[in-house]
C-alpha cells in the first residue's frame, strides 16, 4: 500500500481535502438562500386582526401569518391566533410566532424548552412554507433568544427554512445576530423611533451591513419605503388592514 505523502504533496493533499468536505457537506447544509428560493418575493404579513385575503395573485404573493403569540412570565402561556384569516388553497403560507417577554420573564431552561415545543407545533402545520420568529430580545435576553434558535433549528426539518425578524439596529451597527443559524434577519424598516433612540450618538444612519439583512426588508403600507429594493424579499404589513390597503394597490409602489 503507498503511504498518503506518495500520494499527493502538502498543497494537493489541503485541496482534496477540501473538495471531500464540500461533497459530503453540500447536501447536509443548503445554502439558506437556496431554502428561501422557491417561495414568491412579496410577503404579506397578516397579523392579529380579520383579514380576507382570498383574492390574492398567489403567483406573486406569499402570505406570513400570525398563528401563535407566546408570552413569557414565570411561565409559557400560549395564545393561538383569534381571528379569522381566508386565503386561497394554493397559498405559500409562513407560519409566524410572536414572543413577548417583559422584563419580569423567567428566561431559564424550562421556559425555553416550553417555547421550543410551542413553536414546533406551529412548524409541523401541514404545507407551510416557512416559519418565522417574532421577537424583539432586548439586550439581557438575547443568550435566551440565541439558544432558542439554536435548539429549535435543530429540531425543526432540515429543508423548512427558519426567518426571524429583526430591529434595524441589529442589522446595523449592533451585529450580534451574525452567527445565528437562521436563514434570514428581516429588518423592519418602519416604525423605527425606539431604535434610534437605542443607537449611540455616533451612529448616523441606519444602514443595513449584517449579510443576514441584506436579502430581505420589512416595511408598512403607510410610511415611506427604503429606495434600495430591488432583488430583496419584500414583507409588508398592513397599517389599517388589507381591506383598506389592498394588496393590488401595491403594484405602485414595488421596485
């Protein structure tokens, strides 16, 4: 049998090496992107509120529904949506889980644990496209948030790709969602006042730099919308409803 040193020098043997690595793995972990590239460009979100959205162009648009709110205290209490929501049957459907936690949550490892198993049974409705996570962690819970993520995108099917959304200070100048294993961070780009009040005095814009950022932009029927559109996935919600701001009025203001 030849040794491995007659076989390939230093420089041959990294790039062997490498490729083997590439083969077995590029299977195993997609590209996010690639999880997120069937679904339509245009997202409406439909939040906690009667919404009748059966007339939509569902070649065109996706909808990203509320259907659980978790609110953490000493305990996981869950809140199934309430109100009614009507879509067509060919719909591509994003699953979508609010959690709130005042600053009195019990943020351990029981309650995380509660939250996962919550957040996966919204991840296992049938034909859901996605699932997104809503949560604005202040800066203490965010070790809570991380390992949330870390743990439910273990869990969750390898092909089902896992968005939160995200304040615009996160996708700023404050980068410690960087590593999270999502497969994207969408930044809400509306409503943003809480933000700027959060943001050092050296900070003179709100320019999107974190790459889990850059593919996707959240924004509202009734505030301007950043000029820098065009290729993102695009998620807009409703201010007054979308029976007063129709999908189809929208045409107008897309890139």
């Amino acid at each position: 049998m030849h040794s491995p040193a007659k076989l390939c020098n230093g420089v041959s043997c990294a790039l062997i090496a490498l490729l083997l690595f590439l083969s077995i793995h590029s299977d195993a972990l997609p590209h996010p992107q690639g999880r997120l590239a069937p679904l339509p460009r245009l997202t409406l979100w439909a939040w906690e509120r009667r919404e009748d959205l059966h007339t939509i162009d569902t070649r065109r648009f996706a909808v990203a529904y509320l259907d659980k709110t978790l609110t953490i205290g000493l305990t996981v209490h869950a809140q199934p949506r309430r109100n009614a929501l009507f879509f067509p049957s060919s719909a591509t459907r994003i699953a979508v889980v609010r959690i709130e936690a005042p600053t009195t949550a019990v943020l351990n490892d029981e309650n995380r644990n509660d939250a996962i198993q919550s957040i996966l049974v919204s991840a296992r409705e049938p034909g859901i496209a996605a699932l997104q996570i809503d949560f604005d962690a202040t800066r203490s819970q965010r070790p809570f948030y991380r390992d949330l993520l870390v743990n439910l995108r273990r869990q969750i099917p390898a092909n089902l790709p896992l968005s939160i959304t995200a304040l615009a200070s996160w996708c700023s100048w404050d980068n410690w969602i960087r590593d999270l294993p999502v497969d994207e961070a969408v930044p809400m780009m509306f409503r943003m006042e809480p933000d700027h009040r959060r943001a050092s005095p050296f900070v003179g814009d709100f320019q999107i730099r974190e790459p889990l950022c850059q593919t996707s932009t959240g924004v509202s029927t009734g505030e301007p919308w950043p000029s820098h559109l065009a290729g993102k996935r695009i998620y807009i919600f409703p201010d007054h409803g979308w029976h007063n701001d129709p999908p189809a009025d929208l045409a107008r203001r897309l890139p």
